[in-house]
C-alpha cells in the first residue's frame, strides 16, 4: 500500500511537469505567431488552456524620445511580454527577437479586440 502510494505520487509529479512543459511550448507558439495570449475566464477552463495565466498582447509601438529611434525598432509587428526596472520587454514577430526598451521613452497601442 505504502508503495503504491509513493507510485501514484511520483507518476502523477512527473504528468505534471510534462503537462506543463507542453503547455508552455504551446503558448510560446502563440506569442511567435503574433497571436494574444490571455488568462481565460473560467477558472477551470484558464487551468487547462493558460494555467500560468499569462497575458501577451498585440501593440503599436511609438518613440517618444527626441533621440533617435534604435535601430531594432522597426515598423513590424509587437508583442508587449511586459516590464520590469523601467525596462518593456517587447517581442518582435517578424524577425523573431526579444527587445529591452525604456519604457519611459515609449508609447505603447494597444491593438482593437
């Protein structure tokens, strides 16, 4: 009995962390594609389809700064990942690339729903 219980245990940690190993793949998948991420509603439903809740949004992004614009900021489409220290983190689609940014020298749009 006590073994079986240690079986049922140590099998149902590793479903786990598979499980969540394919579920972040697959939302990563989303983010590279261009496509929002968001935390569902129901929070069953969120558990299955989003259970790290993320939320990765569509933006425009705008320079604000008199400096010039850096190089890597191109005209393609973002995806605000979010912020930290003054910093947006930002993913670029097209070229597939992660960009740091001031977040004081930004605008960000938000896409319509």
């Amino acid at each position: 009995p006590k073994a079986i219980f240690v079986l049922v245990m140590v099998a149902g940690f590793v479903a786990s962390v598979v499980s969540l190993g394919y579920f972040a793949r697959r939302l990563a998948d989303e983010v590279v594609a261009g496509e929002s991420v968001r935390p569902g509603t129901v929070p069953s439903i969120q558990a299955l389809r989003n259970p790290f809740a993320l939320r990765v949004e569509p933006v425009e992004v705008r320079w604000l700064s008199d400096r010039p614009a850096p190089a890597e900021l191109c005209d393609c489409r973002m995806m605000y990942l979010g912020r930290a220290g003054g910093i947006a983190i930002l993913y670029d689609v097209d070229n597939r690339r992660t960009l740091r940014l001031p977040d004081s020298e930004l605008l960000l749009v938000g896409e319509p729903r």
